[in-house]
C-alpha cells in the first residue's frame, strides 16, 4: 500500500490493556517502500514509527466496528442502534456522510447478517451491514459496503 504525508489513516494495534485499538490521524513522513511510516494520531503532539502493514487509509469501506456479543445482532433495538454506533465512528475517522437512511430493525440477508442502512458519500452508494465474524462467533462485525448497481 502507497502512502504519502497527510494521508488519512486509521492505525490499528493495542491498547495499554491489551485490548485491540483503532486510532485515526495522518502520515507524517514514509521511509520507503514498504517501510515504517511515521503517524500523526489525533489528539497527540508527536508522531510514531508504526509498521506500514497496520495502517489503512481511511475510506467508507475500511471504517468499521469490531464488538463483543451476538445480541446486537439478535436483539432488533440492539441492532437499529449498531447505525449510530457505525456513524459515530465514522465522523471520528474524519468521513464525510452525505446522508444516512435507516432500514428499520434492518434486513437480514444471510444467516447472521443484516443491512442496516444506506448511505451516500462522495458520490456513492453504500449499505451498512453488520454480520457476526467467521474468525470469532461471539463478535459482530459493522461495515459498509459499496451498493451494487443492481441493488434496490
């Protein structure tokens, strides 16, 4: 992945617990192909060396949420909620929505995956799915997806 300074990205990696953390800024500096890249992260003065292959640009489609607990795609009040979760997220990565529509208590198009919503930025069309993770069953997975043209 190419990436130049002032580059929108999001940085995932590990909190001081533990715990997986997804932080935003901006690139800094690039030392080559392939090689570190120096991030300014929001709300911090200095910038950190961080491996280029835990870097994202930040984009509809690489904004997602990653959280515990299968009821928030059981539950259809825990779900319609999943929206403005996704949305909240998205103004901290810096994107800019055009509109965001709702589907209700969503729609559930696969075994354990709903779409949620649509939405419109910088031109195209999207729809917010929230999915329970192959990897792990006990997390659901919320991200957006480029509409196909076929599509309602």
């Amino acid at each position: 992945m190419n990436f130049s300074p002032g580059d929108r990205i999001r940085y995932e990696c590990e909190g001081d617990d533990g715990l997986p953390l997804v932080r935003y800024g901006f690139i800094g500096g690039v030392a080559g192909q392939g090689g570190p890249v120096v991030v300014m992260l929001d709300g911090e003065l200095g910038g950190d060396v961080v491996n280029v292959a835990d870097v994202q640009h930040v984009t509809v489609t690489t904004v997602e949420l990653r959280l515990h607990g299968t009821d928030l795609v059981d539950d259809p009040d825990l779900r319609r909620g999943l929206v403005s979760l996704w949305h909240a997220e998205a103004d901290t990565a810096g994107l800019d929505i055009d509109s965001l529509h709702s589907i209700g208590d969503g729609e559930c198009d696969a075994p354990g995956g709903w779409c949620l919503a649509e939405l419109l930025a910088g031109g195209d069309r999207y729809v917010l799915r929230a999915e329970r993770c192959s990897i792990d069953p006990e997390m659901v997975r919320v991200h957006a997806q480029v509409r196909s043209a076929g599509a309602g």
